[in-house]
C-alpha cells in the first residue's frame, strides 16, 4: 500500500496497535477517538466479544485535512491479543506503515509481552518485512497501577527495547502518554516520505 | 464601502513556512497572471494565520503590477451591507455593475454566506460573470468550501473548481521567524532564547502569538529591564500552563495535527514540496514542468535544488528569449517552443531564427512558373537576359530591369526569376512588390525593430522587386534600398527590378539609385508579338480548360491587342461566352462574341477600346465594366456609365 500518492496529493498512514491481549490497544484508540473532532473522525469500528475483548479488530479513521497541500488520513488498527487469533494479526499487519506495540507494564505479563513481540517480528516476517525496517514505537502502558505490580519503563527497556526504539510510558485509560505514542509513531512513518514509500 | 488595503500586509511581509507555502506560492502566481492561473483561488484556515494579510497582499501587489487594475477588498459582510444598502436605494444593477467590472475581486470570510440564500445567488451570478470575462477572484475563508454549512451546491463547485489551498499553524521556525520580524518591525530586542521560548509555547495561531509578543514588548517598556526567558514564560502564564498539560489538554488532538504538520513540513517539504511549489507556479505561467514532474515519480533524486535552479534558469532564458523575440516579430513570440524548458536548444534556434531575419523574406509567388511565360520576338531580349542571369547569378546582368508597360508580363517573369532562383541549394530569394517593401519598412520602424528588418534581407541571396518606381518620394526606403544594393552588388547577389520605363524617366528617386538601377541591363518588353499572344491564348485556355484548336488560337493571335493583360480579358470573355451559350469554344463563337453584329463598330474601338474589353451590344447598353474610368475616350459615355 502506497503511503504517499502524489498526483492525488494524498497521504494515508496504517498504524497498527500491536501488544499481548488486554494490554490496552483499544483502550488507546479510544482514547484517540475521544479527541478527535467529530468532523474529523470516520465511525469506529469495534468487533468485540460479550466480555469486551477485541475479537477482530479495531479500526478508527482519522482525516487530518490538508497538510501542506496533502489530504492526510489515519488509519489507526488494533489486533486482537490472544494467542489463538494469529490468523486475524497477520491479516491486519498487511500493509501496515507502522506498529504500536503496546506493553502491559505489570510485572507479571513480561513474557506476555515478549511472547506477542516475538509473534510480531514472525508474523512481519511472513508479510517479507523485516521488523528492522518497521517503523515501531514501544508503548509501556498501565504505569498508574501500584509500583509493586509493574516494572518502571527502565526496567522494560532492558527487557524488550534492545533495539532503543521510542518508548512511552503510559496510562491509557486516562490519556496519558497516548498521543505521545501517536506523535512519534506519526513522524517515524512520516519521515520515510522523504525516502518515497513504504516497503 | 470598500475597505481600504493595509499597506503594511505585504508579500514581503508574510512570513513564509512550510504550513503556508503552498497558498503564497499560489496567491503569487494569480497576482502574476491574474483570472487565468486559478480562478478563483479559495484560501482557507484557521482564524489569524493570515488569510487577510495574503488576501491584501495580493490586492497590493496587483496594484504595483498594474495600476490601472480595478481591484476590490471587502469582507463578505461588507459586501452584503453594500448589497442590501443598494437594494434600499433602489440601485441593485448599479451595484452588479459595480462589481463586474472589478478585475481583481477579493472577498474576505466568505463563510458567513452561511443561511444567506440570496447573497449566495448574487455571489454565483457575480463569480460566473467575472470567471466569463476572465477577471480574477480570491476568497477566503475558515473552512472548506464543501463544510461551509448550507452553501448552495453550485457555489461549491464553483469555489473548489479553481485551486483550493489551506493554511496551517506555522511551524516552530517559522513561529521564531515571525516573532522576529515582528520585534524588528516593532524596534523590540530581546535577550536571547525569549522569543524561542514564546515560538515554543502553545499558542494556536499567529494572532495570539502576536499578542504574547506585544505583552513582552510592553512588560519590558514599563520595567524597562530586558527580560529573560524565564520572566517572558511567567509574564505569558506559560509555567503553569506546561505543567497542565501532563494530564491531557482536551487540544490534544490539535496539536497533535500541528506535529504531524511540522513533521510533513520536514519530510515532504523538504523537497518534494519544493519541487511541487515550483511546478505550481511555473505550470500557473504557461511553462510545460516535465522535467520537474519527472524528479517526482524518483524516490530520492540527488541534487533536487541543483534541478529546481536549472530548470528555473531554463526558464528564465526562455522568457529573455521571448522577449527579444516579442519585439522582432511579435507573432513569432507566441510560439509554444518559449514555454518549454526540455526543448530549450530549438528555443535557442528559433530566436537566432528570428533575430537573424526570423520567417524568410517573402518568397516569389509560385503562380508565375517561368515554363508559362510565353515567349516571343517582342520579349527576346528580356528572355535572353533572363537566362543569362539564372546561368550566372549575380555575375552577368546585375541588377537586371525588366521595363515596359503595364500588362506585358514584367510581375510574371519577375516571379518566374524568383522561383529559379529559389531552386538553388541554400538560396533565399526575396521577392515582393516595392509597396510591400516600403510597408515593411514602416512596420519595422515603428515597431523599433529596424536591426531585424535589415537582418532578413541581408540574408537573402536574391532581392526581386517589382515595380521599382514606386520608390519615388520614399526617401528612407531608398537610403535603406541604397546600402542593400551595394551590399548584392559587392557579393555577386543577384538583382531584378522591374519599371515602366527605364531609370532616366524616374521622378522623385535619388540620382544614386537611378544610375545604379540602370547600371546592370535594362531589358525591355515590348507589345506582344504574334507568337506571344498564341502562346498566352494556348495557356489561358489550358488553364480554363478550354479547346485549343489551331484556328482558334490563330483567331485570338490575331486579335491586336497591346498588352497580355488585354489578351487574357479577351479570352476570358470568349470563354465567358460559350459557356453562357453553353457551346464548345470555338473560332467561330469567339469571333461572333468579339466582333458579333456590328463590326462597323468594331473598327471604332480599335485602338481605346481593345484593352478595356468594353463592348457596345446590339441593345446599345454597356456589358463590360472593366477599366471604364481610365480607357474611357468619350465624356458623354462616361457619364452614362456612372449614373447607371
């Protein structure tokens, strides 16, 4: 998928919301969603399960307008987290610009979080996509819970960001932390504008 | 009415970045060609990101541009306060009239057309007139045309038909570059890093941040202490601001638009952007932009500025060319080849075309071959003349002067030298009547392009005229004719004139030309002989696709007439006859038309008559008009001729 389209003037970024089940990838789109101007938003598409799991996907379009001559648009993604749903993660991967890979910072979820991290680089592989290209932000989220349950963003790093890629820590139920992922996610995407397209 | 435009909303005052480049590169290119690049230019954005400056800025510089331009600014409420004061006074057409014959129209807020139905039909009539008479219109306004609540469809596809371009929030470069023009203009300094911390700040558009800027111009007036970045955060309330915004400000998604716009700014800008600024504005002036085109559909070209510059100097060249060429031949100037930059070496070519005497000299008229000339004891000596000249060109008889009178054939052997002539490798032969020449002349002259006129001729390597006399009384023409001559005669170019009487005779031309004229060899035609005026007979009818039998052409050959010009009348009457007759030509029918029942009368005519091809019916009236004033040889005739 073409990111940049030049002769329509048009910019369109898939950004997929990557992470172990309930870590909170939805929770950050529906952050978003609260935020964005009602004019600017398409409807949010939700296919969850009775107990509120994501059972599909998540998708929420967002139209930035005209950036600097540029229709820009977003179009924000979630996987489904449990293991079982693989099928249903792969497809949502394809054609990704970029990947929010959104950590439950409890401790006990550590191997949750490498596990799914692992599951991306291998279901990025099987698109023919070097996870080394991808653009990817980290996003430590739940860092409101009581210090005795998580790890510090430090503490995550070590585990997971070997790479030193950005990473947020985050409460995304309040909102915190999850633009910041947004923005940063945004402009690695945007920066390979200045290299053409996306792989 | 009209509001007056603030001189200080200038181009050069618009700081430009990379929110708002496109829409100044616009506004640029319909000031430079206004009502044809895009007409209308509809700019939108937010409130105080300087639509009203661009929009003055435009009605400014179209005003520098050309003075005698009808520009209006006013904001749409104005222009509804002036529509519906109009209608009170009963004078709604002379407010219609008012504002078509702007030429540049600039309307200001246009959103507030919202609800209002018949401002709305009146802005459409007015948009479609001032589209129709090519005159330019800019609007502005806070939003898109499509979201502008309740806008009648038509204004909409209207407004988005020309070039729709938005304006964001400045960058934070360019917000530092505003502050500091502004503290300039404003005789401000201030210590380092303050105006960074204010460009920082969370301010959603220029306005606000011009209101930061003046409360620390007037914080450091009254303290009179110069601040620090510090004091500036805490005079601006920025302190307690940043610390608020951990939780979430509820713009957080503004603001987020805004990063993403600085990170487009930084990626596509970066050089696509440049490169698609300059394809809009070079496209707006008519250039063909392949080349930058090109660089486009490239992942990462190197050296894009290096292109960019290039191309610009391609196309400033061009426009040098066009210039020079406009003021040598102004026809030639609007050749598309000045308006494209890949083709710039045929560019190159066709000005040194031009500048070197462009378009060719105009050329012998091919409907004088010389096989057609007939030839005869009566021109033996102009023929022989003749091929001596296309034997030797320039070396023989140079110049060569065809004379007789008028109808013996001189234009014709003229051409028919012309086209010979024209036959020779590399040869350009001018050919053309003095009256011609002398209108030229004129017209360079006027039009200042004298170095032009001259280069075409000197390249011709034949200069035929025809009708040389005429010269007489044109002095300039003559002194221009005089260095010409020289110029053939010095490089064995060869001359042909022709006159009706040999250069001696010659009222009104300067003895150095005459003598000149007469220096080559004077070849005179005489009246058609026998053999002549059958031949001419034999072309005609083969012309008209006529019979040409033996007795009929002995007929015509016959027939004493003094001139070829009075043969062809001749036949062409005979000719007439049959057909009207509807018969085949023959002896027989030419000699009823020509001498026909009354050939008493006949003899009468024969020496002023025969050349007019006047002829008295049997019913006594006059059939043919031709030449009736001048052959005429009695005045009673002629005035029964005139009152007819």
């Amino acid at each position: 998928m073409s990111l940049v389209n030049f002769t329509a003037r048009e910019i369109t970024c898939k950004i997929v919301y990557y992470g172990p089940g309930r870590s909170g990838k939805t929770t950050n789109l529906h952050y978003v969603y609260g935020r964005v101007p009602e004019s600017r938003r398409g409807r949010m598409v939700s296919l969850a399960t009775q107990t509120d799991r994501t059972l599909f996907f998540d998708f929420l379009p967002i139209d930035l307008g005209q950036i600097s001559g540029f229709t820009t648009r977003f179009q924000l993604y979630t996987v489904p987290g449990q293991v079982y749903y693989n099928a249903t993660r792969r497809l949502v991967l394809q054609g990704a610009d970029g990947v929010v890979f959104v950590a439950d910072s409890q401790a006990r979820q550590l191997d949750e979080n490498i596990e799914s991290l692992q599951n991306l680089q291998a279901n990025l592989l099987d698109h023919g996509v070097d996870i080394r290209g991808m653009p990817l932000v980290l996003q430590y989220n739940k860092q409101d819970l009581p210090r005795e349950l998580i790890l510090t963003s430090a503490d995550l790093d070590d585990a997971l960001n070997f790479r030193s890629l950005p990473s947020f820590p985050a409460d995304a139920l309040h909102g915190v932390g999850v633009f910041e992922t947004l923005k940063s996610i945004s402009e690695q995407v945007l920066k390979r504008l200045s290299q053409g397209t996306t792989a | 009415m009209t509001t007056a435009l603030n001189p200080k909303f200038t181009f050069d005052s618009f700081v430009v970045g990379a929110a708002n480049r496109l829409a100044v590169t616009a506004a640029r290119t319909v000031v430079e060609n206004p009502g044809s690049a895009y007409n209308p230019l509809f700019i939108y954005s937010g409130s105080g990101l300087g639509k009203t400056h661009l929009l003055m800025a435009i009605g400014s510089q179209a005003k520098k541009v050309a003075p005698g331009f009808n520009i209006e600014y006013l904001t749409l409420d104005e222009y509804v306060e002036a529509f519906h004061a109009a209608i009170a006074a009963g004078q709604g057409d002379a407010f219609r009239r008012r504002f078509q014959n702007v030429d540049v129209l600039l309307v200001d807020d246009v959103q507030f057309l919202t609800g209002r139905a018949e401002m709305q039909t009146e802005l459409l009539r007015l948009t479609e007139v001032l589209q129709g008479t090519g005159h330019q219109i800019v609007l502005t306004c806070d939003r898109p045309p499509g979201e502008i609540a309740a806008l009648d469809e038509r204004l909409i596809s209207r407004f988005s038909g020309g070039l729709v371009v938005d304006m964001g929030v400045p960058d934070y470069e360019t917000r530092v570059a505003i502050l500091r023009r502004k503290a300039e203009e404003r005789g401000a300094a201030f210590q380092p890093g303050v105006l960074e911390t204010v460009a920082g700040a969370d301010f959603v558009n220029v306005r606000e941040l011009m209101g930061a800027l003046n409360r620390l111009i007037a914080y450091q007036a009254v303290n009179e202490t110069p601040i620090n970045a510090e004091a500036a955060k805490q005079v601006l309330g920025l302190a307690s601001v940043a610390a608020a915004t951990g939780g979430g400000s509820a713009d957080e998604f503004a603001q987020f638009v805004s990063d993403v716009t600085v990170t487009v700014g930084k990626a596509v800008e970066a050089w696509r952007s440049r490169v698609a600024e300059a394809i809009l504005r070079w496209e707006g002036e008519g250039y063909r932009t392949h080349r930058l085109e090109a660089l486009l559909e490239r992942d990462a070209p190197a050296a894009v500025d290096e292109a960019i510059t290039s191309f610009v100097k391609d196309v400033e060249r061009l426009k040098a060319l066009e210039t020079e060429v406009a003021a040598l031949d102004p026809q030639a100037a609007g050749q598309s080849i000045f308006r494209d930059p890949e083709h710039m070496p045929e560019a190159e070519e066709a000005a040194a075309r031009v500048r070197e005497g462009a378009g060719p000299p105009p050329a012998p008229s091919p409907a004088f071959p010389l096989a057609q000339f007939a030839a005869g004891a009566s021109n033996q000596m102009a023929m022989s003349a003749v091929a001596a000249v296309l034997a030797q060109p320039g070396k023989k008889y140079n110049p060569l002067l065809l004379v007789g009178r008028s109808g013996l054939g001189k234009t014709h052997l003229l051409n028919a030298v012309g086209l010979e002539l024209a036959q020779r490798r590399g040869a350009i032969v001018a050919c053309l009547s003095t009256q011609d020449f002398v209108d030229e002349l004129i017209a360079a002259i006027d039009g200042n392009r004298m170095d032009w006129w001259r280069a075409r001729y000197r390249r011709a390597t034949a200069l035929l005229l025809d009708d040389i006399h005429l010269l007489a009384g044109k002095e300039r023409t003559q002194e221009e004719l005089f260095n010409l001559f020289n110029l053939f005669l010095d490089q064995e170019r060869q001359l042909v004139f022709t006159a009706p009487t040999p250069p001696g005779a010659f009222q009104g031309i300067e003895p150095r030309i005459a003598s000149r004229l007469g220096s080559g060899l004077v070849a005179e035609l005489t009246e058609p002989d026998r053999d002549v005026r059958r031949g001419v007979a034999e072309r005609l009818l083969v012309q008209l696709h006529q019979p040409t039998e033996a007795a009929l052409l002995d007929y015509l050959a016959d027939r004493p007439v003094d001139s070829v010009r009075a043969l062809t009348t001749l036949v062409q009457r005979v000719v007439g006859a049959a057909t009207a007759k509807e018969q085949p030509l023959s002896a027989g029918l030419a000699r009823e038309e020509l001498e026909g029942q009354a050939p008493v009368g006949e003899r009468r005519r024969t020496s002023g008559f025969r050349t007019s091809g006047i002829v008295v019916s049997s019913a006594g009236g006059v059939r043919s008009r031709e030449k009736m004033v001048w052959d005429w040889p009695e005045p009673s005739d002629r005035v029964l001729e005139e009152s007819r």
